[in-house]
C-alpha cells in the first residue's frame, strides 16, 4: 500500500500549513528533525506540539482541529483507531509515522483521511481485508407475501422452509466468521513490538525526494540507535538496518578531499566503526563506564564483592594502570589510547564477554568534538526526562530537540552530564534490589516493586527511566540466580508515581533469552487484568505495556495478572 502513494500525499503536505504532533521517544524527535528540514527546504509553515500520551494527543488535536486540515503523527497513533478516538471531520487528514506495531487494521485499510508513512519492505502481517470487514448485508430479505394468488398453498409452504433454512445457514456462517474474525484479530494484536525506526523511514522520504542531507542521515543512525539502547529491536534487525544505513554513509561522507569545507572547522563527519559497548566511556572515566554499563556490569556482577574482584582482575589481565583508568578517558595516555580496543576485547573474551563489540557510527564536528549514536541517545533521553525542575514539561521536550542540532554543543554536553547521573542511578537501584531480594517470582512472571523513598525514586516514575532500569534490572537478575526456571520468566516492575494522588507506572518487559523476538505481551494483560478487577488504571502510554495504576488496587491487579498468566 504504503510508500509509492504516500510520496504524492507528502507532496500534496509539502503545499498545506500541518500540524505536527510529535511524541517523547528520541526516535521521534530526530524523525521531527528530518521532517523540520524537508519543511524548512520548501517554506511550510507548520506548528510543533509534543504528546507524552494519548491524553496529550486528543487535547491537541481538538484545540487545533478548526485551523489545520493536515495532521502528521510521529511515534503515536498507528496501535490505535484514530478516527473512533478522534472523531474528525471527512476534510481531515492524518500522516502516521510510527514504529509501534502491530498497527490498528480500521488504519491501515482506511485509505482516505488516513495515510501510514512505512518501508515498503516492512512485513506489516495485516490480516487480509475479507477476514475482518464484511459489509452489511441485507440480512432480513422482504418476505416475498405479495405472490400471485393463483399460486397453490402448498407451494408457499415449501418455498416458506426452504428460505428458513437459508436463512438460518446465513445466520451460522456468519456466526462462523464472526469467531474466525475474533480469532485472527487476537492473535494479530497479541503482541507488541516495534517496525522500523520512524527516523530511518523519514531519512528514506528524504532520499527519495533527492533532498537528503548528512545532517538527516545522522539523525536516522540516532533514531536507529535509540530503538537499539532501549531494547526494542532484535539484533538481527539492528544490524540490518545498520547495512542500510552504511551505505548512505559511504555515499555521503567519502568525497574527494579537495572538495570546500573538507577539513573547515564547521564541517562534519559520519564514520561506520566497530566500537566498544561501553556508556558514555569517551566522556567519562573507563572505570565508570565498566560500572555502569549494564552489559558489563551484569556479566561481571559488580553488585557482590566477588563482582569487585573480578572487574580488578579484568583491569589486570589488560594491564591498565588504575590510576590512568579511573582518570577522564580524555586525559589517558595517548600510548594506552591506540590499542585500547583491542586490549579490551581481548581480555573482555577471556571473561565470558564476548559481544563487546558493537558495530555502529560516529560523528566529528570540526577537529575536536567526537560522539558516538548511542552517547547522543543516552545524552537526549536525560535532557527529556530531566527531572530537575526548570519551568513547564515543554521546556524539557524543546531542549531535547535543541540538542540534536550540531551548534548546541553546551545542550548535549549537559546532557552528557544528566545522562551519568541517570545511568548511576539505574546501577545503584539494580544493586540494591539485587542485594536486598526485591526481585521475587510470582509464579508466570517476577515482579519488583520500589518503595517510595528510595534513592532517585522520582527519576524512575519516567517512562523511558523505568523501562531502562526494568531492562537492567532483569539482565543482571538472569546473571544472578541460579534458578533455571526464573531466568526464562518476564519482569513486572513498579515504582510509586503521584504520592498525593496514590498512583503507581508499572512496567511489563519480555523475557531476557538470547532468542528474544522482543515481542511483549503485558500490554493486552495489563488491559485485561484491570478489566476484570475494575482496577482503577490509565493506559496513557504509546507504549501499551506502561500503564499508571491506584496504589490500593495494585494487589488484586496482580493477582488477576498471575492467574491470567498462569
């Protein structure tokens, strides 16, 4: 269906004054990025609304629906019926670009008010249309009565039955239908999982339309990274995209030396390298990194002394002086510096880490500023979940977005900041759960619980915090314990909310197995479970395995949740 027609309804959006309803992931702000650029290229005019949920979205929609026509959703909107929830008018338009799936099926057969921005080689597996649409068929036929009176009685009794029996064929073979309808639909929105980052999809219209620029190309590799450090796409898929992605690199960044502006201090550089798996390290010490990389820090179990132990054997079978790995990675000798890598990998081998290695891309401004996606990531996702208060929740939105552009150098260094203290706090409160016992197994699944006031409990009642504390959490869990059964197990996590309200975010994560598809069943479990109980819920989030809770409810939610899992 989707990319062929939709570059003639982007065209027809280039023409129109849109509204651009953008959601709080990176992957979105640097597809909103892309789509700033495209705007900017042929001057239209268009107004920028963050939504950090389906409550956001509806409020935007309904106090902008009388001046714009033309509305473009990023990261939002694809899981659901749109038109049932927005109720808009036949001259409105919709343009979704949005990675959750599986995409609601009224979406993707609703070709007119609404258009999906998708890869044409994403395997969406929609149900076919006869499966699930029917159209109303005139069920009650008139009975034929007025008939010729000449026809004999016996005659009107026979055709009487034989159009009984049709009927009551008509009436089963729907009810058949109806069942198989039912069938398909669960198990088409049984699970949730992600497509394609929107920020690749929008780079892709870019390209097509000839109006790509390195710039973009670098905020897909970003918004590719994001869906990678957040956990939400197979590694098959990662690194796939990361070939696609290649080669636009090479296209863009291997001109011939003598070209202007090669080596001019505003120039900019994106290069494919093999990098190590380590947080932040070119801007922190190699020891805190080591500490508070989850990958590291869970194979090495840095919660127990044993832990300890070995992470200073790590440091010895390297040969790496304390004192030059606990300086910042900037101020280590340059003679350590050019092997590192290597030195790192090979000892990372000897300690059952053998994926240290990750392939990926960076960027250079100019001759001193080097970042790695993923440094922009965590530096984005800190600056968007700043919980250090400075003025109203868009003010952290339109920061965020600020230090996606190259001349906000000071916005992604404070970033950079927030972003160690985040990944501190995660480490520390995953220590602590795992020291304490938190993690316990309820049967289907395991379920950790935070108690209001604990260290950095305001940071994790955050979505994209809690998700990443929860991914963590389970991670280094599986390396802890030694019960066989409970590695395979999903994770439930909890952390208080509102104190004043009483409300609790619960979090529902897949399994930890190597395998992962990274498909997620809480979010259909989570809406039953509260169904049946009439638990007091709010199933605000994009992502529909969040959802916020009543603090005193929570108990028979989770009960409910065990026995439906069981």
């Amino acid at each position: 269906v989707l990319f062929g027609t939709c570059i003639n309804a982007i065209i027809l959006l280039l023409l129109q004054r849109v509204l651009l309803l953008v959601a709080s992931d990176v992957d979105a702000l640097c597809a909103c990025k892309i789509l700033q650029a495209l705007f900017q290229c042929d001057h239209v005019q268009y107004t920028l609304v963050p939504v950090a949920g389906w409550q956001e979205l509806e409020t935007a929609f309904l106090e902008h629906k009388d001046q714009f026509k033309y509305f473009v959703l990023i990261n939002c909107g694809a899981n659901v019926d749109l038109l049932e929830i927005l109720q808009p008018e036949e001259d409105t338009f919709f343009f979704v670009c949005d990675s959750h799936r599986p995409i609601n099926v009224v979406n993707v057969y609703n070709d007119t008010q609404i258009k999906l921005l998708v890869k044409q080689d994403d395997d969406l597996d929609v149900p076919a249309y006869d499966d699930i649409f029917r159209d109303e068929e005139e069920e009650e036929e008139e009975d034929s009565e007025n008939e010729s009176d000449g026809s004999e009685p016996l005659e009107k009794r026979r055709r009487f039955e034989e159009e009984v029996i049709e009927r009551t064929m008509k009436r089963r073979q729907r009810r058949e239908w109806e069942a198989r309808r039912r069938e398909i639909l669960f198990d088409y929105e049984q699970y949730e999982y992600h497509g394609t980052s929107s920020a690749m999809v929008m780079f892709d219209l870019a390209w097509i339309m000839s109006k790509d620029l390195n710039d973009m190309l670098w905020w897909a590799i970003v918004g590719l990274t994001d869906q990678w450090v957040q956990d939400k796409i197979t590694q098959m898929k990662y690194v796939t995209d990361i070939g696609i992605l290649q080669r636009h690199v090479s296209r863009h960044n291997h001109r011939n030396e003598d070209e202007e502006n090669s080596l001019s201090i505003d120039c900019m550089r994106i290069a494919f390298e093999y990098d190590l798996r380590l947080a932040l390290y070119q801007h922190w010490s190699l020891y805190e990194s080591l500490c508070n990389t989850c990958y590291t820090s869970a194979s090495l179990k840095l919660w127990s002394v044993q832990g300890q132990k070995r992470l200073q054997e790590f440091l010895a079978d390297m040969g790496l002086p304390l004192k030059q790995v606990k300086q910042k990675f900037n101020s280590m000798d340059m003679s350590l510096k050019e092997n590192l890598r290597e030195m790192i990998e090979e000892s990372a081998n000897k300690f059952g880490m053998k994926d240290l290695r990750v392939q990926t891309f960076s960027i250079h401004f100019g001759f001193k500023n080097k970042f790695s996606a993923s440094d922009i990531v965590y530096a984005t996702t800190s600056l968007m979940e700043n919980i250090e208060k400075e003025g109203p929740e868009t003010t952290n939105f339109i920061k965020a977005l600020d230090s996606l552009s190259r001349g906000n150098l000071d916005k992604l260094h404070q970033g950079l900041d927030l972003a160690k203290k985040q990944l501190r706090a995660i480490q520390q409160t995953v220590a602590s759960c795992i020291c304490t016992n938190l993690v316990i197994s309820q049967g289907p699944f395991l379920y950790c619980s935070l108690m209001e006031g604990t260290p950095d409990v305001k940071l994790f009642s955050k979505p994209v915090s809690l998700c990443l504390l929860s991914k963590y959490l389970l991670k280094s869990f599986v390396c802890s314990t030694k019960n066989k059964r409970c590695k395979l197990l999903p994770l439930v996590m909890a952390a208080p909310m509102d104190v004043e309200q009483g409300t609790v975010i619960m979090v529902g994560i897949p399994p930890e197995t190597e395998s992962s598809d990274k498909k997620n069943f809480f979010g259909r479990a989570f809406e039953k479970a509260a169904e049946s109980t009439s638990s007091r819920t709010l199933h605000n989030h994009f992502e529909m395995s969040i959802i916020e809770l009543k603090t005193e409810d929570r108990s028979k939610f989770l009960d409910a949740l065990i026995s439906l899992l069981s």
